[in-house]
C-alpha cells in the first residue's frame, strides 16, 4: 500500500490526526487523491491508516491506528458503533448527529438524523468516493424513507470538490415537522438553509429558555427562531427575533405559527439594529454564525464580538442577562471570555457568570483535536456596580 512517511515533531505523535505537507518526510508509492495509504514513521514503523488528498492543506487524515480500508463492514461497524454512543446520554436519537467526521472516526463524513430522513455531508474527497458504500451502510442500519447528499459546503472547495446537493436514495422528502424542546419546527433538508436544524444548539435552547419566564427577551441571528421559541414556550412577556435574513424571518414566524407562539420578527442586520435599540430588553441572546473560518481573521471576527457585546449590554439594566455564543473553533473560550470583559468594561458593567454553554453530546469532542471543540456559551448577569 502507498503511503507517507511522516517527519519527527509531526502533530500526529502528539495525538492530533491530520498530516500538514510541512509534516512529511517522503511519499512512496503512488497514492492518488482519496486513496486509503498506510502512514509510517521515520524509523519505517506502521502509524495506522489515513486517507489522502494532495489538494488539500491537510494532506492526510488518520481514520485508524492499523491497517484498515474503506469498505462497507467498517462503515457499517463505525456507524453502528456511532448511534450507540449517543444512547444513554440524554439525546433524542430520531433528531440528532448520529456522525460527525473525526470524533467518530469517519473524517469529512457527517450524518444528521430527522426522524425517518439522513441528512449527509461527505466533505473530504475519500468519503465523497465511497457514497454508496455508505448509503449502504445507512440503508442496512437505520432504513431511512430518504437520505439527501447535503454537500453544499464551502469547505468541499478545500479538497477540491464542488457544491452540490442530490438525494442518495429515496425520493426528496419535501418539508417535514420535526419536534424539539416540545416545540415543532418545519424543515426542508433539500432546499431549505443549511442541513437543516442547528443540533449542536438544541440543549442551549433550553438552557437559556429557563431563564427566560417574564422577561423581554431579544434574540439577535435568530436563524429559525430556536432561541426565540424556546423563551417563549417557556413564559416570555415579549420575544423579539432578530435575523437579516428573509428566508430565515419567514421560518421563525412560520413555526411560530406552527406552536401557537406569538413572537415579533425584525429582518434587520444585527449590528444595525443593535445600534439603535432602546434599552427595554431583560435578556438578550446573541447566536451568530461564525465570524472567522482561519487563523487570519480571527482579530477582525473578535472585534466583530466585541461590537455586539458592547452594544447589548448598553442594553441592559441591572439584573439583565446576556447569552452569547461563538461557534468558531480559533477563538478559544478564554479569548471569547476575555472578549466579554473587555466589551463589560466598556459598557461600565459588572458582570457575574450564571451558566456555561456547549455544543450538544452528539457532536462529541476528541481532547486531542482541539478543532472538534468549537461550540462555546456564557449567561452572564448584569450586576451592580461596586
């Protein structure tokens, strides 16, 4: 089998799973992008087996510390042993991530399950090669109704892939009802926005909804009003969403028709609107998309958060809450926080943490790979000044 040496001081020997170009010693064989290749050491010892992509920065990506292919038993045996980890810890299994890439040792492969329907994302050029073996797989496991090849992802250019969306088996499910937190949401995972529901945020949903009971809550990126509904399913004297988006405006008020809910639904740029709010909210919740994909907008994203969390919190009185959420793994949470102090500072706030915030079980974390943790949440509580 093909394969790569790898240099000493590679990131891999610290327990990360990806090869950088700048990390090998010498290529042999002859492997081609989205081959499975063997992996060995400077001294010629066996260190499992990756799969390649010389397109992308991240030429290798370890799925396996032995030698192991890419066939259906070990989709079906990665699958299956994926589904049964998300048992028992409190995650509905029918609306759920039941694969995601790395920390279930499929890397690029993602499968969300709504119900009877899959939802799948093949984002590196090894997964996208072995569709059918893993609609196979799913077939054999789950016998979904449909499963829809979402693959309209930004980062498929990374390996040289094009966007597109299809459906894997099944015929197109159209928009369906899906039920979280008791509340229904209508989706559309072929022509609707993104895969479908955010999973990784259901729990803070929740979460943040407990504290919501006779407040006036604004929730700014509101997306399909997950937040919004949430507070005021759970007993909200006003909500007021927020998105500039009008598609995603038109799925808030839509499901809060669904739920019998009375909500308000601003299309409006967020930093615009935070500009000239008045002062009359008692919890405010800010969930934007990322701000930054690399290293090298970071500084740019954060001053983005810095913005937003200086003008919410001029918002709010004493007693007030602030929910705030950074979804991109390069701003650590010690960054974020210290974001947040600055932004207090400026706003002539004292604030006290009331809770933490993660992305759900099912999009578990590999201590190892710090970029599987990226999801990170503060509650914070205005306070009087001392």
């Amino acid at each position: 089998m093909a394969g790569l040496i790898i240099a000493p001081r590679a990131r891999i020997f610290h327990g990360h799973e990806w090869i950088y170009s700048t990390e090998i010693k010498k290529t042999f064989g002859d492997p081609q992008p989205g081959d499975v290749i063997t992996l060995k050491d400077f001294r010629d010892r066996p260190l499992g087996s990756a799969i390649y992509n010389p397109q992308s920065q991240i030429v290798a990506r370890r799925f396996s510390r032995r030698r192991q292919d890419l066939d259906l038993d070990f989709f079906t045996r990665r699958i299956r042993q994926a589904i049964e980890h998300r048992r028992g810890r409190g995650i509905d299994e029918t609306l759920c991530r039941i694969v995601w890439s790395e920390s279930d040792g499929m890397p690029g492969l993602v499968i969300d399950r709504y119900g009877p329907h899959l939802s799948v994302q093949t984002l590196t050029l090894a997964m996208d090669l072995r569709r059918e073996l893993i609609r196979d797989a799913l077939v054999a496991l789950l016998a979904p109704a449909s499963i829809v090849l979402r693959n309209d992802s930004p980062f498929r250019k990374a390996e040289g892939m094009e966007p597109g969306i299809e459906m894997l088996y099944g015929e197109n499910p159209g928009p369906f009802v899906v039920r979280s937190n008791d509340l229904d949401f209508e989706i559309d995972l072929f022509d609707g926005q993104k895969t479908g529901l955010y999973l990784d945020q259901l729990q803070s949903h929740a979460d943040v909804a407990r504290f919501a009971k006779g407040k006036r809550v604004l929730d700014c990126f509101t997306n399909q009003g997950g937040f919004a509904l949430a507070c005021a399913k759970a007993g909200a004297t006003k909500v007021t969403a927020v998105d500039v988006s009008a598609s995603a405006c038109d799925a808030a008020r839509h499901n809060a028709k669904l739920n019998g809910l009375d909500i308000e639904v601003l299309e409006h740029n967020v930093f615009d609107f935070l500009k000239h709010a008045k002062p009359e909210y008692d919890l405010v919740i800010l969930d934007p998309p990322s701000f930054t994909r690399n290293k090298k907008t970071l500084m740019d994203a954060m001053r983005g958060y810095k913005e937003i969390h200086l003008r919410s919190l001029k918002l709010l009185d004493k007693g007030g809450l602030l929910s705030t959420f950074c979804c991109s793994h390069h701003a650590s949470r010690q960054l974020f926080l210290e974001n947040l102090v600055d932004a207090s500072v400026d706003a002539k706030k004292s604030l006290r943490l009331v809770a933490e915030h993660a992305q759900r079980a099912d999009h578990p974390i590999l201590i190892s790979i710090p970029e599987t943790s990226y999801l990170k949440g503060l509650t914070v509580e205005v306070i009087a000044a001392r």
